[in-house]
C-alpha cells in the first residue's frame, strides 16, 4: 500500500501511519454524552471520522471500528430530573435520535457500539488495577486518579504538571489529595443511579469509561483514537495517564486525531446564543447527504463556518444551499452518464489519459492526512470532464470516448461512494426531490410543466415545430429549462 500520513495530535506533526497489525485499523470515537438531540457540531465528528474508517477500508485495510455512548453522567441525571425522566429513559431517546440522525447524513454504524453502563464491571475492575498499582486512591466513597503517579501527563495538550496545577482547584465535596487528581468513580448521591463497587455504591467517572471500552474492545494498545478538539484536555489527557497507568508506558493509541469544530457566523456554538441547530432539523429542509457533503468540503482539522441568515422570519443557511446546489451538479452528471451510457458501462480498454487521473489523484489526496478539500475539488474536475465529453461528439473517436465516459462514471461513483460516502443514491431520484423542493421555494406548479412537456413532445412529433418552440419560451419564462435526453424530454429549474 502507498504511504499514508496523518496530524498525530500528541506528536504535533504530519507521520507516516504504521498500524500494529499489517493491513488492519483499529480505531475509537469519542462518541456523544446523549443528554439533548445531536446538532451539527456532533455531525461534524461523525462524518469526520467515518470517512477516516471508509477511507482505509476503500485502501485495503480491514477496520475495525469502535464508538461509545455515555449513557450516565452528571448532565444526563440532571436533565433528566428536569424532565420528569429516569436517566435510562433520556439516555435510550437521544441515543436513538443520535443513531438515526448520522445515519441520516451517511455515517455507518460502528463495528461496536458499547454503553457506559453495559461495561461497570469493566470499569470496576481497570480502577481496582489503578489502585493496586499505586496510580489511584479511595477517598469518601470516590476513587480519584492521583496525576502525580503519572510524570507525563500533560504531553497531549502541551501542559506540564506545574502549569495546570496553578489553576486547578477542589470543587466542594470533592475528596482528592491533590486538586490536579481526577475522579474514576464517584459515590452515589441520594435519588441517583448507583452501581455496588468495592468502595461503595456509585457510578464511573467520565474518563475512566473510555479506557475500560477501548481495552475491552481494541485491547490495551490500538491504531488511532479520535474525538473533537475540545477533548484533548482533560478528556482525552485523563485517558492516556489511566490507561497507561495500568498497562505501562507505549500502550494506548498510537496516533491522536482531532475534528476542527463548527462556528456560526464566525461564533463559537453555544446554546446561551440560540445558534445550536439539530441535524433533525436540518435534514428535514436539505438532503442528509447535502449535510454531509457541506461537512467535507472543509479539511476535517480545520473550522467550519457555518453561515445562517433570515428569510421570512426563518433561518436560511447559505452554505447548506451551496452545498446542495454543488451536489445536484455531480448527481446531474451521473444522470447524463447513465442516459448516455445506457446497461454498457465498463470501461475496458484504453480510455483518455485524463479519465485516468481521478483515482490516483484522490489517493494522493486522502493519503495526504484525509484531505477531502482536495478530493471534492478532483471529483469536481472529473464531473467536469464527463459533461465536456458528452457536449462534444468531436472531442474524441466514438469508442475511445465512450470508453473514457464509462470510466468516470465508474470511478466518480466508486470513488464518492468508498472514500467519502457520497453518490451512493440514485441520482435520478436526488434530482428529482430537490427540483420538488425548488419548485415548492419558487411557486412552480410541477404538474403544469409536466403537462406543457407533453404538448410539446406532440407537436414535436406532429412536426408543429413552431408550438414546440412556443412551449419551450413559456417554460423558459417561468423559470424552467427543457432538455432532451435519451430516456425523452426532462426539465429543471435555473437557478
């Protein structure tokens, strides 16, 4: 296989990746604390980090891919009560809407998909490891992780021991020895969720869950973990000191990956400023795959802005709309392919030199720390190609031309669907429902344009070329472009 690198987190830098085990991925997403409706920030994530495991499996490797649910915790318990819910209730709903609404903006589900609270006995038993080897400490019910036992901690986020104890403190009814320690397991308070633990009744930390799941799952040391930005301190810190303060220094994740975030109109998203929109909802106006396909246009490193305006009194989203109208353009020239190709789509033989180029050059792309900027750019470059072969009988003997159609086809749709998990709909139907919605925007009466297509193909056949030429101007007008395709008369809106 070719050399693929990416941003290690903890090393600071582009690297070559080496898996532990030739030909295999093991990775771990930080996945959600399902206490509210996922919005676009966790799509982001997702999306992220499912082309990453597409990706590989698209380059021979065989991935094996693991994402959690925090089904318990503080926020969980809290919203909850304010609902008149248990936890289990609120954690099982926003749970399922998570689920349903990556699957709406493409992301597969993970090879394994653990709860926190289906792993207390693996927690139980890596804090009681913590202990024995003198990293961690019983105190008041709580168990806490003592950060002293753990030289290295701060080597993820850049801190050192001395810097973050300057502003780390004891929140009440904490019981630690050190205000830099953290909690693994905490002591169940009255009216909440609890579990029997050899240091009393209780419920896990946040962190510790991570590290029990990943060696349940990936064994003690695995591929590549991954999560937001905003996870390297103290998340994703917590978890290297815990895990490696069980299993020795070198275990853990080899590499470190982190998802830029989104911002709204250039600010952070935040709940106070009324700019968190739910994928639900946004699903509900766009296609999912326009979601995702917004999401990809951006290196999965960096931020993303994403604009919102106001029409009607109601929330427009100009990057969701450029988004749709971009795809609509590669999902019109599959639909030209197909129309021109018909059933004979192979592609064996020689085809022109620059039909051949997509798919290295999205290799080189992708193996470039996933960089899906440059690989939509390479799609739209091939799409371009496609629809300048078919404007143009001349610009190529008839075989050689139909040759190289047949390899784009394949490799837009090959390469779209494996590596970013785009194109795999139908394009027929995706231009359809959008030219539906479009119509519904603009006041178009569908049935009506569909009524003048078929007087105009009469007239057309009656040779009252005149009228067909009237019909087309009215379209025209209203804001409707006809086209003449194989399969017979189509049309769309100009925009």
């Amino acid at each position: 296989m070719a050399t693929l690198r990416l941003f290690d987190s903890f090393q600071k830098r582009k690297v070559e990746f080496v898996p532990c085990v030739p030909g295999e991925v093991r990775m771990y997403l930080c996945g959600p604390t399902v206490q509210s409706s996922p919005h676009i920030g966790h799509a982001r994530g997702a999306v992220a980090f499912d082309v990453v495991r597409r990706t590989f499996a698209w380059r021979g490797y065989k991935v094996t891919f693991v994402r959690n649910i925090t089904d318990i915790d503080d926020k969980i318990i809290k919203r909850a009560a304010e609902l008149g819910m248990t936890p289990k209730e609120l954690a099982q709903r926003h749970a399922d809407d998570y689920r349903a609404s990556m699957a709406a903006v493409g992301v597969s589900p993970p090879d394994h998909e653990p709860l926190v609270t289906e792993n207390i006995p693996q927690i139980i038993s890596l804090i009681g490891r913590l202990i024995d080897r003198g990293c961690a400490y019983p105190s008041g019910g709580d168990v806490y992780f003592a950060v002293e036992s753990f030289p290295a901690y701060g080597a993820l986020s850049g801190q050192t021991i001395e810097e973050l104890r300057a502003g780390a403190r004891v929140e009440p009814g904490e019981h630690k020895r050190n205000p830099l320690d953290f909690a693994l397991w905490k002591a169940a308070k009255p009216g909440e969720p609890f579990w029997e633990s050899p240091w009393g009744p209780g419920r896990p930390g946040w962190h510790i869950e991570c590290s029990a799941m990943t060696m349940r799952y990936l064994g003690d040391t695995f591929d590549i973990h991954g999560g937001g930005k905003d996870l390297v301190f103290p998340h994703h810190e917590n978890e290297i000191a815990q895990s490696q303060g069980a299993t020795g220094p070198g275990t853990f994740s080899r590499y470190w990956m982190h998802n830029g975030f989104v911002n709204f109109n250039d600010e952070k998203m935040s709940k106070s400023l009324g700019n968190v929109f739910l994928v639900s909802d946004l699903t509900k106006k766009y296609e999912g795959e326009t979601v995702r396909f917004f999401l990809i246009q951006t290196h999965y490193r960096s931020p993303i802005n994403f604009e919102v305006g106001e029409k009607d009194a109601r929330p427009v989203f100009p990057g969701l709309e450029e988004a749709e109208r971009r795809l609509d353009y590669f999902y019109s020239t599959l639909l030209r392919l197909e129309d021109f190709l018909g059933e004979q789509r192979e592609a064996s033989g020689p085809v022109l030199a620059d039909a051949e180029r997509l798919i290295p050059a999205l290799q080189e792309a992708m193996d470039d720390d996933f960089n899906t900027s440059v690989a939509v750019a390479e799609l739209g470059e091939a799409a371009k190609l496609a629809n300048k072969l078919m404007d143009d009988p001349k610009s190529a003997p008839k075989d050689l031309r139909r040759r190289s159609l047949a390899r784009l086809y394949n490799d837009i749709r090959g390469a779209g669907t494996g590596a970013l998990g785009l194109f795999g709909q139908d394009p027929r139907a995706f231009v359809v429902r959008r030219r539906s919605r479009l119509a519904a925007t603009k006041g178009i009466d569908e049935a009506a344009i569909e009524n003048r297509l078929v007087l105009r193909e009469t007239a057309r056949k009656a040779k009252d070329f005149a009228h067909a030429d009237q019909l087309r101007a009215e379209l025209r007008d209203l804001g409707v472009e006809v086209m003449d395709t194989p399969r017979g008369p189509d049309w769309r809106i100009r925009e």
